[in-house]
C-alpha cells in the first residue's frame, strides 16, 4: 500500500492508502477525488484524469511518451510543466507520500 | 435506486474486445465504481434485476420477479444488445458468439486457443477489435463483411483503407462484399459458412459482429416514441414527461439528423446532462462526441460525426503508419479520425470544439502547427 495526497486546488485534501500496481487515475476514483473522471478507463483517449505533480516528485512520476505528450495539449485546464494524466502513472512504493493537485475546471 | 439486469455494477465495455480478451486486464477491473460507493452515495442498487413493464400512469415500474418500484422521475439507460444471426441462418449453434458483456467475454476469452479457425461476421468496430486480439492470441482469422467496404457506415474509405491493410498485414483473411447464406453444423455446433455465391468457409468459431441494437422494447411498450432508440431531446426528455434516457439506447437530434451513438463519451456526458437536469440546472446536449478504438499497436480516435460530409483531406504526420482524415461540408469541419495520430485528434478536438473551420489547405500540410490554431503562442 502506498499512500497518496490529492490537494483540490482551492478546497480540501484527500488521502489515501493505494493498491500498488493500480494506476493513480483507478486510485483517484477509488477515494471518491473530485474533477478525476477517467472517462476513457486509461487509454489515452479522454484527458479527464490530469493532474499536476508536486515538482519535487515529478521526476519519481517517469517520463511521459509522446501519446501522453499529445493529449495534455487537450486538458480542460491548460497544462504546465509539472502535468500528468493520472492514469498513466502505476502506483509503487517509491511513490509512498507522493502529492498530486487537481485542477478545477472552469 | 439504480437497477441493472446484469449482476455487477456498472462497468467499462471497451476493453471486452481488447486487454481483457487478450487476457491482459481481469473483469474485476472494469468496474466504473466500487459497489459500496454507490452506498456510500445514498444509491440504492439492484442488480440482476431486470424490469419488465413501465406503468407510466402508476409512475411504477414491474420487475421480472414482479417486484412493484415507485418512481418520480424515471431514466432509462438501457443500452444496446449486439444483433444476433437468426436461428434460420444457424445463430444458434454451438461455437457462435456475440460480445457484448462480461460473460459473453467470459465464453469467448477460453476458447481462441491458437490455431482455431475463427470466422467474424461484420468489419465494424467489435468485429476488427477480436479479428486482432485473435491474431494475437494465434488463431487463422477470416473477417466477411458484406458492404463493399469495412467500416463503410462509420467511416470514409481512407480509414477503411488503413484498417483493411492493417488487418491483412497481421494475417487476417479480409473479404469484402461478401455475404454469408447461413452457417452450416453438425450434432449442433458451427463448421462452416456457406456464402450466397455457394462458396463454403470451415470455422471452428464464429463471432457475430453485425452492429447492435438499442434497448428499446421497454419503452416502446410504454408507449414512448422511438426511432432508432428512445427518442430524446437536447435536455435527455422523452416524450413522457417524468422519463428520461441516456446512453447507447437513445436517439436525438444533432445538425438536423437524428444520431444513435454507441460511444462511452455519448453514454458519460448524456448521463451526465440528465442528472444536472434533474438537479434543475439549465442545459442543454452540445458535447461534440468522441471515440476511440485499438487494433494491434494502432490507436484509433475519432472526434466529431462525419455525417453529412463532402469531403475528406488527409494529414500525413511524417511518422509512419500515423495519418488523420479530415470531413468537410463544404468548408466547415465536422470530424476527424486520426490513425496513431493523437496530436491531431487531441488538437482537432479542441479546434472542432472552439467552432473553428481551418482550411483544407492548412490540414493537408504537416508543416502547419495545429497548435498555433488552438492556443495562441505565448511571448
Ligand atoms: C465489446 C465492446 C467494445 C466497445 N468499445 C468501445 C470503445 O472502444 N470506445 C467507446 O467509446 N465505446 C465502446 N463501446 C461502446 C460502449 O461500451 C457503450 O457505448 C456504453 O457501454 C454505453 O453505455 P450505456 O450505459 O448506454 O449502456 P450499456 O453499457 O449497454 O448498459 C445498459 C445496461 O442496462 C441493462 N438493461 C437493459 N435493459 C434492462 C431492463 N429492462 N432492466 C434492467 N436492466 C436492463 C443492460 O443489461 C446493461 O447492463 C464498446 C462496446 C462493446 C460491447
Ligand atoms: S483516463 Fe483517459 S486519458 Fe487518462
């Protein structure tokens, strides 16, 4: 079990504990995280699971391919340097504490 | 209270013909939502439960065990049912199946075993999905479709170009116009198809993939209007005014042509709308649909509907095997499908949703940065 913070931009926090091998999009719908939808199960297809990774973890998160690359261009939020979509990150022990923010759409 | 025929709680259709056929992702993971969450949401849920009869008048509906629910306000998302052969054509041998649930899955998943002859009826898209997983898996696969090309009613000749050699590339047996009289068994189970031309093609297994249907017979019987699904409008009513509907079952009006989509995006965002309209907010259906699909390594998604179009340009990426095909009317974009190609599905989304129309020209030329159209650059 690994576990995780969501910071909801402008509201709460939500902690959890995570199953590894999860990704964090499936963690995200687990503990009920508003604004992730992750509309198309996690293949790249939707963009309904970004979020922004605190930048000191950003590198533990692994590198984003070009596929990932393409589909940030279409967030509701614009994307920043430190952006993900949630579901192409698994969850391991190396990301016990790892903090993620979810962007509110307008 | 939410009530399902099928045993589970909802749950993701798409990787049916994909990963969890391949044997890559288990059922437990399609689940949308923890059954507990709908609890925990003040949902009450039943499952395998399937309803029988509406009393409009009573505001009730019946179940097959004859179970009396009470309603206020009712939302049919009934879905669609994959269309069978019948059993004149041989629909129900042994060896013959559909899929569209987790235990139609659950009866294919065991028996593509390597070296099987599998036969697909139909080159839409749950047809072209199991033709792949099945190469992959090792079965000889044969794929009929009787239209003069795959995909013919979704997509233009382009895309049912790429798909054809893809498909023919990984070994499949791709035939178009070709139609099938009835499928021939022995003690029951399938052994062969025998084609209108009097041709006879062995199979140990056939998949019927010859499009769905939608759910419509419950709300037909009581007495809502229907036309190739349960007629909606723009704020997901039917025509009596305590039901609502969403989702693959419905049908409604988009640029003066009346649309079925079969689509999670369709299903999300019309289920969505109901529930704000219930909620009493103001709105209306304008999402601009989506989809996607994967055969192979080859990554399918669509954005927008092409119904109606003039035209087609396509967009080389420069990448191999990677190209998007652009529909027109006239000068007005209305959709695109892009071929491992997201960058122009993710920016063609955003450029279709912001109403602008850039010109063929522009599309056609991979020197062209979609992105300057989208976003405006930053100094
Ligand atoms: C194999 C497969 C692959 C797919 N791939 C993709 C894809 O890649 N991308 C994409 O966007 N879409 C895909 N789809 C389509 C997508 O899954 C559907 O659009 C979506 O499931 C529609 O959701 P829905 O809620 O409208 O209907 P459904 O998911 O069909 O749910 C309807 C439910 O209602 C139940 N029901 C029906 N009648 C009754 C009754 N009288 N009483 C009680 N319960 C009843 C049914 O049993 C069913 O469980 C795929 C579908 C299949 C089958
Ligand atoms: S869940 Fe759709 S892109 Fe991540």
């Amino acid at each position: 079990m690994t576990r995780i913070t969501w910071k909801i931009e402008g509201d709460r926090d939500i902690s959890g504990e995570v199953e590894d091998g999860l990704n964090l999009m499936e963690a995200a719908i687990a503990h009920d995280v508003p604004y992730i939808y992750g509309e198309c199960g996690g293949c790249l297809s939707c963009a309904t699971c970004h979020v922004f990774v605190e930048p000191e973890w950003l590198e533990m998160t692994g590198p984003v391919d070009d596929v990932e690359d393409a589909m940030l261009e279409m967030t509701d939020v614009e994307r920043r340097k430190t952006s993900r979509l949630s579901c192409q990150v698994e969850v391991s022990p190396e990301l016990d504490g790892l903090v993620l923010h979810v962007p509110i759409p307008e | 209270m939410l009530v399902g025929e099928e045993p589970y709680a909802p749950y993701q259709r798409p990787p049916l013909s994909k990963d969890c056929l391949l044997g890559k992702l288990e059922p437990d993971r399609l689940l949308i939502r923890d059954p507990q969450w709908y609890a925990e949401q003040g949902v009450t849920t039943r499952f395998s439960t399937r309803i029988r009869e509406i009393r409009t008048s009573r505001r009730q509906v019946i179940s097959d065990q004859g179970d009396i629910l009470e309603y206020s306000k009712l939302v049919l998302c009934t879905g669609a049912g994959a269309r069978t052969l019948p059993e004149r054509m041989g629909g129900d041998l042994d060896g013959v199946f559909t899929l569209r649930t987790i235990a139609d899955m659950q009866r294919l998943r065991p028996v593509l075993q390597p070296g099987r002859r599998l036969l697909i009826l139909g080159g839409g898209y749950i047809g072209l999905e199991v033709a792949a997983v099945a190469r992959q898996l090792g079965l000889e696969v044969t794929l009929l479709e009787m239209a003069d090309r795959i995909l013919q009613r979704v997509a233009d000749r382009e895309t049912s170009g790429f798909f054809r050699d893809l498909h023919r590339e990984h070994g499949v047996v791709l035939r178009e116009s070709t139609r099938v009289a009835r499928l021939a068994g022995v003690d029951g189970r399938v052994r062969a198809a025998e084609l209108e031309s009097g041709e006879r093609i062995d199979a140990d297994l056939v998949l019927v993939g010859i499009g769905s249907q939608p759910n419509t017979a419950l709300a037909e019987s009581a007495g809502l209007e229907c036309d190739n699904g349960i007629a909606v409008t723009e704020t997901g009513r039917t025509s009596d005014p305590d039901i609502y509907a969403a989702g693959d079952c419905t049908s409604f009006v988009r640029n003066g042509v009346r649309v079925r989509l079969e689509s999670v995006q369709n299903a999300a965002d019309q289920g969505d709308l109901v529930a704000r309209v219930l909620g009493g907010e103001e709105t209306a259906y304008t999402a601009v649909p989506w989809f996607w699909s994967e055969q192979y390594d080859c990554r399918l998604q669509i954005v927008g509907l092409n119904h109606g179009h003039t035209h087609t340009v396509l967009r080389r990426s420069g990448k191999d095997r990677s190209q998007s095909v652009w529909y027109y009317a006239d000068d007005r974009l209305l959709a695109i499908d892009a071929m491992n190609d997201t960058r122009s599905f993710a920016l063609g989304r955003r450029i279709i949703e912001m109403g602008k129309h850039p010109s063929p020209e522009q599309v056609a030329d991979p020197e062209v940065d979609l992105k300057a159209l989208v976003r405006p650059p930053k100094r």
